[in-house]
C-alpha cells in the first residue's frame, strides 16, 4: 500500500495561556498507508483528532469551531512511515 505525506492546517484551536484564553492555528504532517489521496486525508485527520496532547489542552467551552483543513498530499516512499509524527507547530491566530 503506497505511502502519504498528508500537510494539515488546523484553524481556531483555543487554549489557555497564562490564563488567558487565545486562539492558535498548527501545522502538522502525518505519514500514512492509504490507498489513495483522499483516503490518506480520512486517516492523517483522524489521527490528529486523536492527539491527547491537543485534544487535552483545548477549551472544551470555546465560541470558535476548531477546524482542520487539507494543505497538500504527497506519495512518499514506503520508509517514510516509520518517521516520527507527534509534533504541532502552533501559530497565534489573535496576534
């Protein structure tokens, strides 16, 4: 099964800084087996969905709908896989 390199952009995370609450975007790349492109997206997503990290420092109580966009899917070789995949890179939406 061919390997993918999914680029996602999420968009009006809010979190709490020193507690103020701000709302942060984030890039993130996730490799993964799919099929085709579109179901590399379903998976790279539900991944990112899944990420404790995020899903924990989140506000639950937030006016804004977090959103998780597609920015670019690339076929990798099969190795690329095994690379490591946890990061966020985040950015402040409100500066």
């Amino acid at each position: 099964m061919p390997v993918f390199a999914v680029m996602l952009r999420g968009e009006n995370f809010e979190m709490a800084l020193d507690e103020c609450p701000k709302r942060f975007g984030f890039y993130t790349t996730r490799f993964v087996r799919a099929a085709n492109e579109e179901e590399a997206e379903r998976i790279a997503v539900a991944l990112v969905r899944r990420h404790d990290g995020l899903r924990m420092a989140t506000r639950r109580e937030s006016v804004h709908t977090p959103m998780i966009y597609l920015d670019s899917v690339e076929r990798r070789p099969w190795w690329h896989v095994f690379k490591k995949q946890h990061g966020l890179v985040f950015w402040d939406m409100d500066a």
